[in-house]
C-alpha cells in the first residue's frame, strides 16, 4: 500500500515514500527527476507493481510518455496498488 497521494509534494519526496512502503522491492533510487520516465518503466517492472499491472509511463516508443508529467503516472499507480490485496 502507498501511504502518500502524489499531490502537492515533489517527484523525490514521493519516490522516497515508495521506497520505504515498499522495501522488500528491489526499487531504484530515483535520482533525475528529469529521466522520471526512465525510473517510472523500472519501478513498472518490478515485483508486486508488475504483478498489479502498474503501466508503464511509455507508449510503444520509449521517447514518447502516456502522460503528462509524473503526478498523473504516480496517481494511477497510487489507485492500482492501494485497490490490490497482496
């Protein structure tokens, strides 16, 4: 479960939050928030948000995302995980 709605807080102090809600996960710590997109594939990728169906931030073409900054990824990715029982 996510403990912190992405809304109002900055892209690192988010990913950090994750980090520690999920610390049996082999994450990665997210240090460009430029390359966002980059960390949200591997974050996609990984265990139970593989598991969940968390999507990538890519459309077929890794230069091209499906949304439109950070928040909206972390907000769908916030509503899949919390609506999963693992």
């Amino acid at each position: 479960m996510i403990t912190v709605y992405p809304k109002h807080i900055s892209l690192k102090y988010w990913a950090a939050t994750l980090l520690m809600d999920y610390g049996n996960e082999p994450l990665p710590i997210l240090k460009d928030e430029a390359n966002w997109t980059k960390w949200a594939k591997i974050v996609a990728g990984t265990g139970s948000f593989l598991n969940a169906g968390v999507p990538s931030p890519f459309k077929q073409k890794e230069d091209e995302s499906l949304y439109k900054d950070w928040v909206e990824w972390a907000k769908v990715v916030y509503n899949i995980m919390n609506s999963t029982t693992n």
